[in-house]
C-alpha cells in the first residue's frame, strides 16, 4: 500500500492569483466640433484622476475649452470633476457648450419641415387624414 501512495500523483498547485492591473486602460473623447470626435486610449498609472487623462491628451482639450473656463467632462455620460479617480476601461468625454437652445432649433425644424413629415404625420396611409 505504501507503494500506491507515492505512485499517485501530488495534488495540483493553486492557480496563481491574476495581476492586478499596474496601469489603467482609458479611452479620453473629445468633442470639437458637431459630428467631429476625437478618441484616444491612454494608459495610465493606478490612481490616475480624469484630469491626468486630460493632461494625457493635451492639445485636443484646449481645442474644445471655451475661454480660460475649465471643459465640462463625464465618464459614461456621468458629469464628474477633474479630480475623479478613473477605473480601468473608463471612458472619459470632454464636452463642449450648446450653441443652439434644443428647443429652439426644435422649432426652427419644425417651422422648415411643416407638420407632414414629423411626429405622428410622418407615416400616414396614401389619402387618410393628418393624425389619424
């Protein structure tokens, strides 16, 4: 019996923990103008905050500033302040100011277009009536 004993295989070692990330994958956009983007994925120490990623990018968010005033940033769509720590894979927007009110540019369209192709009249049935 003893002989089976040594013959049987030793217990398998433990998985080795996973490292732990030295360094954060980040994705900075920057808004410079409508329908114009800028992305870019940055790696950054563990710790590092949204303003070091915006320092990280540099000339693309002096772009989108308006004035001296600081930019408007958002990770995932979430307003934050520059010091928000980041987590891995965040992805950071640089906003830029509205020059148009919504509502009024609604208007304009609306006024542009006319009633037949918005809204509940864009797909009428050929001879019905308009809302129905």
């Amino acid at each position: 019996m003893a002989e089976a004993d040594s013959s049987s295989p030793a217990p398998a070692p433990a998985p080795a923990p996973a490292p732990a990330h030295t360094t954060l994958q980040v994705t900075v956009v920057v808004c410079i103008a409508p329908r114009e983007l800028r992305e870019q994925v940055l790696d950054l120490p563990v710790g590092s905050t949204v303003q070091d990623a915006l320092k990280a990018v540099g000339a693309d968010v002096s772009m989108a500033q308006s004035g001296g005033e600081s930019p408007e940033v958002g990770i995932w769509g979430r307003r934050v302040e520059l010091g928000a720590a980041l987590r891995h894979q965040d992805r950071v927007e640089v906003y830029r100011p509205l020059k148009v009110d919504p509502k009024v540019a609604r208007r304009e369209r609306f006024a542009r277009q006319g009633a037949r192709s918005t809204g509940l009249f864009a797909r009428q049935r050929p001879g019905g009536k308009s809302g129905y």
